[in-house]
C-alpha cells in the first residue's frame, strides 16, 4: 500500500494535468488518436444499443427525459442515466477500446461519463474532448499503476478516476477540485469477479456503466465540497483490490499519451482470444487445404491471463466472447469473429461445437515475461491426414504496436456494425466534434 502523503501528491498532479490539458495546444498525434478512438467508441455504443440485451435494459429502466443523449436509441436522460446506459452499451460487443498498457479499457469508461456531463452541462466540443483525453490519460495511469488481485476483472475501478476527472472539469472545477473528485471515485470502485465474465453473466456489461456513474457522482460530490484528497485509492485499489504504485501515476506525465499505445478490437470478443483467433485466420487463409471439416485438435498456447478462457461450451453470448475455443472454432467456420459468432446460432452450430470441443488451451509462462510489449498466442491445427500447421501472433490486429486499424479500419468495422449510411453519418457528425459550440444538439444528430 503506497505511502498516503505519496499517493495524495501524485492524485494533486493528476488534478492540476486535468485542469490545465488544452486540446488547441495538445500535440497533433494526441488529437488524431483521440479522434479516432472517439469514433470507434461512439460507433461501438450505437451498435450496443442495438442488442436484445440493452434494448430490455432501456425498457426496464424507462428513464425520465433529461438532457444527455442515450446514443442509439433516439432517447434522452439525466447524465448520470446516460453514463451507466451508454457505459453499458459501450461493452456490449466486446468492441471497445483497450490499452495492454494499462490493461483496462480507458474510453468505455471515460467517453459516455464526459459525454454525458458535456450534454447536461451545455459544453463545447473542444471542452468535451480537452476533458476525455484529460480523463482518458487518468484512467490509463491509474490502470497501469495497478496490480490487480487475482480474479478480479479490470472494470469498474480504476476507470472510474478517469470518469472523474473528465466529469470535474467539465463542471469548471479547479485541479484542487478535480483531485478530491479523482480521490472520490476511487472510493466508488467496483469489486467485479472475472468469473462472472467467464460465466456469461451481462452483470459484467455493466461494470463500465456503472464506473462512469459513479464518475459523474465523484465530480459532484467534489463540486459539493463533500470530497477531499485523502489518498481513499492507497485502501481501496492499493489494497482491497490490489496493489498501487503512486509513482507510476505521473511518470511522464504530459508527454506520454496513452490514447496513442492502446488498441482497436476487429473481433467481437474478449481482447485476450484475439491473437489466437488472428493465428487461427493466418492459417486458414495461407494453408488451401485447412478446411474447417478436415480439423480434429487445436492446441492454443497462450500466456497466463489469457489461459482462464478455456471453456468450450459457453451457454450466453458474453461466455462465447470470453471462450478461445469457442472464437477459434468460429473463425474457422465462418471466416470472422463479428457479433452474430457469438450469438446462437453460432454456439449451437455443430461445427463450432466439435472444433471448439476439440480445442485445448494452455498456459505457457515463458510468453507470460512478453507482457506487458506483447500478449502472444501460438495455435496449432491437427487436420484428419495428421499433418500440424502452426503460427503464433505477438500481438492482436489493431494493436498500435502491431497492425493498428487506422481510420479506414475503424470505418470499416462501423460500416460492418451499423451500415454504410449510419456508419458515414456517425462519422460526419463527430467530424464536427471539435469546433461545436454546444455537443447536446450534435450528438442528438447521430443515428
């Protein structure tokens, strides 16, 4: 557990980067990464607003009408609403952004909770965006200042800070203001189980939602003169959750962006299958004979956190997302790990289930000293004549460090996921993101 003195000083410097980050001053790579990243979340929220699941999630919760735009759906509710629905919605598809960096997911937390509070508050496009990288950069160090426990889920906590901040300076406190709200969130933060992932529990979807509602509520409660920088992280993450090193959260800070070393997903599935189902594709595509019918094993040797996503028969399509063989034995079939690999058709395609039963999964510790650079995976495929093809993948497909999808693969995939018409309106609004003098009206123009 850090030092309390220690960690109080580091959360002032996160409060005083935050209120004095400036988007007409931020270097060009921050912003364009931003700006992607922007995109590829809003896309991902409009898409998971579309499922089964969160249109009964919207039905159930039947918000009141309020300010903050619920994307996707054409409706409308108060920011705190607005930041759990678009929060939740952000994971839905297992889309969303990520940073290997860090291991968490920065923008599904963050971007719904300055979203929200942006649209309440009647804020400019350039304030919105100026909060979310300032909020972004806070969530990502508090991420990688952070060990987690084991079989504790990387949701939930640690974005939350990142909520905070973005939200507290979108209500014009100073950094002595936005510091006591970073201090209140991490005394908001979740305790979520990774089991309940595994298992297919939508419990889990929520986790993000909730995490930037409980922003909004830290940067009220700071704007309230009802929190304080009492180190509440040093107890809370430091030691209920895991451990904390108070000086990782500003090494470098205000030259080192995280928004630019994340990643964008392209499969529709828990980060840690994506290099074993990008090996799996390799191989189909370059060996003409690897059909799928003519598989009889898979061997996936993968590093440490990965190696827990072994089940072969997942019962929900959250389970289908967090399952290697499962997302391998779809890839196999269907050329591509998209939404509907994981739906029920998919999981009950006799196929899927036979590779997917005959997929074994193993922990190889030299890969786990790759980390954090690389999360590699090495599959190899046994076809009926007895012959093994193999490949291993450093990194997954949209990695900074390894393929990044760029603006034509984000465009792509929302081409995929919403259509060519939503998909090039969603763009041609948030194109106008950064010069709007009020983000309510521009983000009730999305699809």
């Amino acid at each position: 557990m850090p030092a309390p003195g220690e960690l109080a000083a580091a959360v002032r410097a996160l409060g005083a980067f935050t209120a004095e980050f400036d988007l007409d001053s931020a270097r060009e790579d921050v912003r364009r990464a931003g700006d992607l990243v922007v995109l590829d979340t809003v896309g991902v929220i409009i898409a998971g607003a579309r499922t089964d699941e969160l249109r009964a999630l919207l039905e159930v919760l039947d918000p009141p009408a309020g300010p903050a735009p619920l994307l996707g759906t054409g409706r409308a509710a108060a920011a705190e609403t607005a930041a759990l629905v678009n929060g939740t919605a952000a994971c839905a598809l297992e889309l969303d952004e990520g940073n290997k960096h860090a291991r968490a997911h920065p923008a599904a937390h963050v971007l719904p909770a300055a979203l929200a509070v942006g649209a309440a508050a009647d804020a400019s496009g350039a304030a919105v965006l100026s909060a979310f990288l300032a909020g972004h950069e806070v969530a990502s160090r508090f991420g990688r200042a952070t060990r987690l426990a084991p079989g504790v889920h990387p949701h939930g906590h640690t974005g939350a800070t990142g909520a905070a901040a973005a939200c507290a300076r979108l209500l014009g406190l100073n950094g002595d203001g936005i510091a006591a709200a970073i201090d209140a969130a991490a005394g908001l933060a979740l305790a979520p189980p990774f089991e309940s992932a595994l298992a297919g529990s939508f419990v889990r979807n929520t986790w993000t939602g909730v995490a930037g509602a409980n922003g909004v509520l830290a940067a009220r409660l700071a704007a309230a003169g009802l929190a304080a920088v009492d180190a509440t992280a040093a107890a809370s993450l430091g030691g209920i959750l895991g451990s904390l090193d108070a000086g990782a959260l500003t090494e470098d800070l205000g030259t080192r962006f995280d928004v630019t070393l994340g990643y964008l997903k392209r499969h529709a599935s828990c980060s840690f299958t994506h290099p074993a189902v990008d090996a799996a594709l390799e191989l189909a595509a370059r060996e003409p004979g690897l059909h799928h019918r003519r598989v009889r094993e898979v061997r996936v040797d993968t590093h440490g956190p990965a190696a827990r996503l072994d089940r072969t028969d997942p019962p929900t399509r959250l389970a289908a997302m967090f399952s290697i063989p499962h997302t391998v034995a779809a890839a196999l079939v269907r050329g591509a790990v998209d939404p509907a690999a994981t739906g029920p058709q998919a999981r009950s395609d006799p196929q899927v289930r036979r590779i997917a039963a005959a997929t074994t999964v193993r922990h190889v510790p030299e890969l786990d000293e790759r980390a954090p650079a690389e999360r590699p995976a090495r599959v190899t495929i046994r076809l009926d004549d007895g012959s093994e093809h193999s490949h291993e993948v450093p990194n997954p497909v949209g990695d900074a460090d390894y393929h990044p999808l760029g603006w034509d693969g984000v465009r792509a995939k929302l081409h995929d996921l919403l259509g060519a018409g939503h998909a090039d309106r969603t763009e041609r609004v948030l194109a106008g993101l950064a010069g709007a003098p009020s983000v309510r009206p521009l983000l009730a123009d999305l699809p």
